[in-house]
C-alpha cells in the first residue's frame, strides 16, 4: 500500500477537557491549553456534578457547596485558558453517569479530542465518579488522551501501528499533533511471536510506510520494528525513547488494536510515565 494512501487530515480544532478539580486534572488541564494554544483549537471545559437522589447524595446543602466549588473550578481554567489566548467556554453539567456526560458533551461540541486527568498509576482514571475514562474510549466520537498529573507537552513520541486504517487514523492525528513542535516520532510495529510468518514480515513495510508519510508531511520519524507482546513492547520502547506521548489506533489487527479494553489497556496506560492518546478509527 502507498504512503500517498495515508489522507493528511485529523486536524485538532476542538478540544473538550472534563476536569473535577482534583489535582489528578492538572496535568490534563495544563496540556489542554496549551495544546488548544497550539493548534488555536477551540477549548471547552465541563465538571459534571452527578446526584444519587432527588435531593442529593448528602443533602441540598452539600449539593450546593459542591457546585460553588466545581463553578468555581471552572472559571479558574477558563481565566488560565484565555490567559494563554484560547478561545474557552465552560458549562457546569448535571448527569446520572460522568462518562454519559462526557461523551454526549463530545457529541453535541463536535469534539476533536477529549483530554482526561489519569488517577495515580492503580487503574484506569476515576474522573469525577466512577471508572469513567475506560467507557469514554469505548464510546466517545474522538480520540481520547490520557494525561498523567505530572504531564509534559510532548517532544517525542511513540506511535504504535499495525498497519490498519485504524492505525491510519492515529498516524494521521500523531502528524498533527507532532507539527507545532517538530517532535521526533517513533513509529513502532510489533511482532507478535504467536502470529503467522507472513503477518511478521508485514512489520517492517508497514513502519516504512508510515515513516514515508510523516516524512511528506515535513516531519522527523525513526522506524521500530520489535518483537514481543504487543503492549509490553510498547511500554518498553516508549520507556527506551523516552517518549512523553504514546499514540494508538483504537481497534487494529493485531494485540494492539483490543488495547481498548481490559488489563492491556490498564497496563500500558498506567505504565506510561507520559500521556496515552487512543485514537478512534474511521
């Protein structure tokens, strides 16, 4: 297949970063504004406020100091945000699930990009309430990028391909991303022992194929080809390169494409030092 066949598109102009003021969101909001900084995307912030019972989980007055703290909350990031020059709105919203919330938002915003906060390195990010950041993938319209609470704008990066359209997808967004700054991307396909011969000499073309695309796009990339389990090999590399994001496709061929759901998906997020990007395929 052609590198020509890679569409440059996936551009980043809206980006919707849920927060609940917790210090789990710093890193998420610190990357939204800048990254919004970037690319003059549009920045939408929401904190969602979620009641168990008509009259609140702890009561109309607890209800209420909860609110004043999360509208509070939310104009501090938008003063932070205009501060930086990106155009912000923020709405303080009501739901029965924070992930439900999350994705309509997306949906209704015509979001590009979703940035959660990632709670400590035990399991998936617990925004708000609840496991949300698991479901979000699943069932969110965009990509959805995961940012640890000591983040770092991304000067290199690890972009993990099996040569899907899924794949496609996330090498389109890791050009996009990658444009501003120039970072190094290391463009990275895995051979899985447990697959057939032919689908492991699939490797190498598939990574210069996508080294040639980024390379018309004006972009640095360095090939990776190696061998092992699929996340586990991504950690390592990313951990080897020293990489501050780490790029998937949302489903793919290969172990790297079910990296959706599960124990992959925990590990190679709560492993990475730096941000995780899950992008949705078309």
């Amino acid at each position: 297949m052609a590198p020509a066949q890679l569409s440059p598109v996936g551009r980043v102009e809206k980006v919707l970063l849920p927060t609940d003021g917790s210090t789990y969101s710093i890193g998420a909001e610190k990357i939204a504004i800048e990254l919004c900084a970037q690319h003059e995307a549009k920045l939408h912030v929401i904190s969602a406020i979620i009641r168990y019972t008509e009259t609140g989980f702890m009561g109309p007055q607890a209800d209420e100091e909860m609110e004043k703290k999360a509208a509070a909350h939310l104009a501090d990031v938008e003063r932070r945000a205009l501060e930086a020059g990106v155009e912000v709105t923020v709405d303080l919203l009501e739901g029965d699930d924070p992930y439900e919330v999350i994705v309509d938002t997306a949906r209704s915003f015509a979001a590009d990009l979703i940035i959660m906060g990632r709670r400590g390195r035990r399991g998936l990010a617990r925004l708000m309430l609840g496991d949300a950041t698991a479901k979000v993938i699943g069932h969110a319209p965009c990509g959805v990028l995961v940012v640890p609470e000591e983040a770092e704008m991304w000067k290199s990066m690890v972009l993990a391909t099996d040569g899907s359209r899924y794949s496609d997808a996330a090498a389109v967004t890791a050009a996009e991303l990658a444009k501003p700054t120039g970072s190094l991307i290391g463009v990275l396909s895995v051979k899985v022992p447990s697959h057939s011969e032919r689908r492991q000499n699939e490797a190498r073309p598939i990574v210069e194929r996508v080294v040639d695309f980024l390379g018309q796009q004006g972009l640095r990339a360095e090939g990776i080809v190696a061998e092992g389990v699929a996340d586990e090999t991504i950690i390592r590399v990313a951990r080897e390169r020293k990489a501050c994001l780490i790029v998937l496709g949302s489903f793919g061929r290969t172990g790297i494409g079910q990296i959706l759901f599960g124990s992959k998906a925990e590990r190679v997020i709560n492993a990475s030092k730096g941000s995780v990007l899950v992008v949705r395929g078309g």
